[in-house]
C-alpha cells in the first residue's frame, strides 16, 4: 500500500512538471518596429491574440494544478497510512 502510494504520488508531480509548451502572443515591440501604425492601433488589434494566448494557458495551468493535488491526495493517504500502523503497533 506504502509503495503503490508513494509511486502514484510521484507520477503524478513528475506529469504535473512535464514541461509543455505554452502559447504566446507575438511580442508587441517586434511588431511596432515593423509596422507604421499607432500604438494604440496596434494594441486594440492585438488583443484577441493575447486572449487566445490566455485561453490556452490558463487549461494547462489547470491541468497541472490538477495534477498536483492527486500527488498531495496520493502522499496524504501514505501518511495516513505509516500514522494508522505505527498507532496499531504502539497501542
């Protein structure tokens, strides 16, 4: 039981720290040197870039919250586990 605990734990922080790409807008200075628009122009059309940017990120992010907290579930249930026999030996 300790060791399926500790192992499941474990799997899980290893994929919540997988590396993933994460999408990003282009960056804004880039794209005003290139162009001979106003800033304020550039920024209004740019915005839905940088939502599509956040939407994406923020499901991963979740994701790896996500997996995060079975990793605490999976080592809270091992130290419930070791505390419940040690008090069954000692009492």
């Amino acid at each position: 039981m300790a060791s399926s605990s500790v192992l499941f734990s474990l799997l899980a922080a290893l994929r919540s720290f997988w590396t993933a790409r994460y999408s990003r807008a282009p960056e804004f200075t880039a794209v005003t040197a290139r162009t001979q628009s106003t800033e304020s122009w550039l920024k209004w059309r740019f915005l839905p870039n940088l939502a599509d940017a956040i939407a994406v990120n923020d499901r991963k992010l979740e994701l790896k919250v996500t997996y995060l907290r079975v990793a605490m579930v999976g080592l809270l249930v091992l130290i419930l586990d070791i505390g419940g026999y040690l008090l069954y030996e000692f009492f």
